[in-house]
C-alpha cells in the first residue's frame, strides 16, 4: 500500500497518518528540520565528518538548502528509496515527507 501512495505523490487522506499538500502544519518547524536531523544530517551536513559518499554542498541544515533539493530528496527517498542509507525511515515518516515535499514544491 505505501508504494501506491507514494507513487500518487499524494499523502494518505487521513488525520492520523500525514496531512495534505498545501497543509502548512507540515513545515519545516514542525517536521523538516527534525527529518533532516534524524535521518540525514550525519552525511548532509556543512558540520559532517563522515559524509559517506555524499556529495559536497547537498546539504540540508537549513530550510532552503533542502528546499533546493526538494526532487532529488524525492526521488532519492520516495521513489528510489535507496536513501538515507540503510533505510530505517518510518512508513508515517515517509508520508509526512511526501507532504512536505508536495508544500515545498508548491512554493
């Protein structure tokens, strides 16, 4: 069922599980900024000693720098899943990532 979804680009259509595009309770305050931390930031990060492979500049500490790899993100997360390395993301977590992206690339 998640490869379906996240095939639509579209959230689940539930309160429980990730909120719709264009939904600004999925920001970067409220779910972004600790994705990025949890899940990529030990190899996307201007700070990173380890980058394991990561190229220099995709980072994403701020907002606009993971705004400006917003398809990649998707693609590399969503539809390839092939990153973060090793895998680990939460099914609810990829959903809310899926809106969050849809609003970032809405902007």
């Amino acid at each position: 069922m998640l490869a379906l979804l996240l095939a639509c680009g579209h959230p689940a259509d539930t309160a429980d599980t990730a909120s719709s595009c264009g939904d600004d309770t999925v920001s970067w305050q409220s779910f972004g900024h600790g994705f990025f931390l949890t899940y990529c930031n030990a190899c996307h990060s201007q700070d990173s000693e380890t980058r394991h492979g990561a190229p220099p500049g995709v980072d994403f500490d701020t907002l606009e720098q993971a705004k400006s790899q917003s398809e990649r993100i998707r693609v590399r997360v969503l539809d390839q899943q092939d990153m973060p390395l090793g895998g680990g993301v939460s099914e609810a977590d990829l959903l809310l990532l899926d809106a969050w992206l849809c609003t970032m690339e809405a902007q």
